[in-house]
C-alpha cells in the first residue's frame, strides 16, 4: 500500500460541537458483572437518540467519536456523530440520502465509520436509486465514493490513511474493494466463495470481512494485502455464520458469530490469537479503536464499552 501525502492532509473540525440545534442526550448505563481474577464490575453504557427506534453504532475513533446510523419511524435512516457518553449528538443525510417522506418512500443515510481525523464513511440509500458510498469531510462537505462500472456500491470503513473499503457489484456478484491514496479500486474476493463482504481495514494492510460459502454460510475473515492471504477466522463453539466488522492498528480484530445456531454475539480476537465473547445477546455489526473501545448493535439498540482498562469495562468472558 501507498501512501500518497497529500491523501494525509485533513483538517479536525469541532463546529459540530459548538452550540446549535442539535439533540442532546444523557447516557444510561446498564450494570453488567463479568467473572475475572480481579473482579472488576462491568457495564456497557447504551447510547440512545430521542424519538429513535433502532440505533446502530458503527465505528469509534481514538478521540472518543462514535459514528452511526439511527432510525426515526417519521423520516428513516439518518447518520449520527456524538461521543462515547453522549455529549452532544449531530444528525446529517448525505447528498441523496435525505428522506423527503416517510419510509418505506425515504431515501436513507447510513454511517458506519469515523477515522481520527473526524472523516465519516458510509453509505446512501437514495430513494429508488442503486446506493453508493460517501465519505463526510470534517467541514461537512461530502465526496462520493464509487466503484467505477459497479451499479451498488457499498462503503463501510476509513482508517486513519485515508483507505477506504466496502463491497460492490462485480462481475461475479458482490465482492470486496480497498481503495488506496491513489484512487484504485483493489478488488478483494475469497477464492471460491459465492460472494465476499470487506468491512475494514487498519494502516498495516489487514482487511477484514465475511465471505459466504457454497452452503450459504457466512465466515469471517482477515486478508494481508502485501501477502495476498486469506485466514478464515473460526470462534471456538461458534455453531452458525460469524463476519469480522472492524480491525485495529494492532490486529485486534471485532465481529459477530452464532452460538447454538440461533443466537448472536460479538467477539473479540486480540493479536495474540485470544478469543473473548462480549456477554450481550442479539449481537450485531460492531467497531473497535486502537485504545480497545467498543462499539456495538445489539438487537434495536447501540452501546460502548472498553475491552481494556476498568471504566465501562465491558461484559466479556474468554473463549476457550
């Protein structure tokens, strides 16, 4: 991978944070207690938006910053920028991406990924129209990203380089992209598989995502691009489909997996090659930063919590 100096060049832009309309919220916490040689006590602490019906956090950079998408029965699926406890909360729709009625009509905005210099990746629903990706710049200009010939183009990540991944309509159906400093579209596809999903990616060329096999079932991966290796990634006693959604500068990898062939959760796989289960049923897509914050969806609702360190400990137990 490149690296393409003036890719680099980005401003951090507060303005969201100054006072204006914007809705505010405080944070409740549910208590959790995770079972460990120091007995530390643990909680997630939930991160609510007034008046939603689903809240789906996406990425949490080193800074605290939390992007995601929320729900609103009146308008849709609008993106979010807050903190890790709450203070304050911005909403915005991408160009093509604001509703302008009331689903299932509204078009919609989905915000999945905030870098550290405050750059948003995700991806816009307009109304009747094949989705795209964008990025949201910290001065609130947006650029499109879009897989040059691909009708459906999905981006899901930016890390702190500038690269961007997602998945689009390829040739042979949905496959993964990483796009470099560049501007190229590197295609990324399991070898064999029905289709593959690229979720994220960190600065030392690790990629992570999901591929589905001939049965239909969802694995959860880790590919090296100056390698070109794929490594599947089984959760011990996982017993349905798992997908890896975020991976840190250090290798930590986040994702999801079945147990007992009904019932989600997220995990956690350290570089070391430790497995953890976040102890919080009906898990979903989930981010993780460099300082082991978590982010995660679990059935309607979004919470934090920290994997390392002892405030908002998170609920965890090891995986054996």
């Amino acid at each position: 991978m490149s690296v393409d100096i003036l890719g680099c060049i980005m401003f951090i832009d507060f303005e969201w944070l100054r006072i204006r309309p914007v809705s505010c919220f405080g944070m409740a916490a549910g208590a959790f207690f995770m079972v460990s040689n120091a007995s530390l006590p643990a909680q997630i602490v939930n991160i609510p938006i007034p008046n939603a019906l689903q809240v789906m956090p996406g990425g949490i950079n080193n800074l605290g910053f939390i992007a995601g998408t929320f729900y609103q029965s009146s308008v849709g699926y609008r993106g979010f920028i807050t903190t890790s406890h709450g203070q304050p909360v911005y909403t915005f729709d991408a160009p093509g991406g604001l509703p302008t009625g009331p689903p299932p009509a509204a078009a919609a905005t989905y915000a999945y990924d905030i870098n550290d210099f405050g750059v948003v990746a995700g991806t816009i629903r307009p109304y009747a129209v094949p989705p795209s990706g964008f990025l949201r710049l910290p001065f609130g200009n947006f650029n499109p990203v879009v897989v040059p010939g691909s009708a459906n183009t999905q981006v899901i990540r930016i890390n702190d380089l500038g690269e961007v991944t997602g998945y689009y309509n390829g040739p042979s159906g949905l496959e993964g992209f990483i796009r470099d400093l560049r501007g190229r579209y590197i295609p990324v596809a399991y070898p064999g598989a029905l289709f593959t999903l690229v979720y994220g990616s960190n600065v030392r060329g690790q990629v992570v995502g999901e591929y589905v096999d001939s049965g239909q079932l969802g694995h959860a991966f880790v590919y090296d691009v100056n390698s070109s290796k794929f490594t599947t990634i089984t959760v011990p006693g996982g017993s349905g489909a798992s997908g890896a959604s975020g991976i840190n500068n250090a290798g930590d990898i986040v994702g999801s997996y079945v147990v007992n062939g009904n019932q989600s959760f997220n995990f956690i796989r350290d570089a070391r090659g430790t497995f953890y289960r976040i102890d919080v049923p009906n898990a979903g897509f989930a981010g993780i930063n460099d300082l082991g914050d978590l982010v995660c969806t679990s059935g309607q609702g979004g919470f934090y919590c920290r994997w390392k360190g002892t405030k908002d400990a998170c609920p965890m137990s090891v995986i054996h």
